[in-house]
C-alpha cells in the first residue's frame, strides 16, 4: 500500500504546483495546494474501491477553483469566479496484472500528452466536436 505523500505537478506554464496531504476521510485522500484562501485551494482527492465480484475502481478527481478579486460596492474581496473539473476512473478486472494496469496507465497518459496527440486538445482545451 502506498504512503499518502506530497506531490509535485508541472503546470502548462512549467511552474511546479506543489500538493500537500490534507486527510484521508471516507476512503477519500485529498491533495491540497493552497492558494492562501481555504475556499480557493486546488485539491485532488483519490480513491480505491472493491466489488463483491473482485473488480477494482481507482478515482482521481481534480478540482481547479480560479480565485480573483471581485469589487462589490467598492469593497474588493477574494472570490471563486469558476471552477473547473477533471475526473480519471481506472476500472480494473480482479484478474488484471500490474503489466496490464500498468500499460493502460502509460497509455492514458500518453493520449492526454498534448505534444503526441493534438486532437487531444482539440477537444479538452479548446472545446471542440470531432469530425
């Protein structure tokens, strides 16, 4: 079982983001990188969990709130404008070894990698159908 330890993410700028463990509630380990207001912290919760018939669930889920200084009747105020998600299920079968887990992991990755695959972005970055 692994340990709940920090971890260290690259930005599209290139700035590292650096999350921090928060707690383990539920079977939840939640990630926080801290924006300075608790309302406004990026956080990235994970998950296992077992069926009665041996299949496994692993959730990753991302929560991006944008925090930015709203004026209200001349009073200037932290606010979150929006917030964006991101969800990442791997459902494995009871009998799938750590070659397969692992090649669908190197996979998954290799697709969201916006240098290998630009209909990627198409679609995740700039909204757009497939034709």
């Amino acid at each position: 079982m692994p340990q709940f330890v920090p971890a260290s993410l690259t930005g599209r700028d290139g700035v590292k983001h650096a999350y921090k463990p928060r707690d383990i509630t539920g079977g939840v380990a939640t990630l926080v990188e801290s924006t300075g207001v608790r309302l406004g912290d990026r956080r990235i919760s994970m998950s296992t969990s077992r069926t009665a018939g041996g299949k496994v669930k692993i959730t990753v889920k991302f929560a991006m709130p944008v925090v930015e200084d709203v004026s209200v009747n001349g009073i200037v105020r932290k606010t979150v404008t929006r917030t964006n998600y991101a969800e990442l299920s791997f459902n494995w079968d009871g009998a799938s070894t750590a070659n397969d887990r692992d090649d669908l992991m190197v996979q998954v990755w290799s697709f969201l990698n916006s240098g290998e695959n630009p209909m990627v972005i198409g679609m995740i970055r700039d909204l757009e159908g497939l034709y």
